[in-house]
C-alpha cells in the first residue's frame, strides 16, 4: 500500500512541564499535532484547549484511568 499513499508525519510531545514551547517546535514546520497522552483534570482540559486553539491538533487522548497522579 506503500506505493498508495505519501508518507505520514506526525509528531506527539510527551506530557511535560515545557507543553507550550515543545508544542510550538512540534509544529512550527506545519506538521500536524497530536498529543498521545494527558492528564486529566483542569490542568489537562487546559492544554487541551490550547492545542486545538492555538496548534489545529488533529487528535488528543487522555491517559488511562489507570492514572492517579
């Protein structure tokens, strides 16, 4: 299928203290955002908002209920 479609890029920051500026690296090239992994809570919403606001994220996720940060 290889031969069908363009390559894919997508790159994904890990849930870090430096989200804003790792955010704004991540696509200051136009390459989409997406962000794997989040806390959840006010502060997860929070970035959350961000991406998609400020970024155009194509997809977020928050961690698994396994989570109790």
């Amino acid at each position: 299928m290889e031969s069908r479609a363009p390559g894919i890029d997508i790159f994904s920051p890990d849930n870090s203290r430096t989200y804003i500026v790792m955010s704004g690296k991540y696509t200051q090239s136009g390459n989409p955002l997406f962000i794997p992994e989040e806390s959840p809570g006010a502060e997860g919403a929070a970035r959350a908002l961000y991406a998609f606001g400020h970024h155009d994220a194509i997809g977020y996720s928050r961690m698994s209920g396994g989570w109790t940060g």
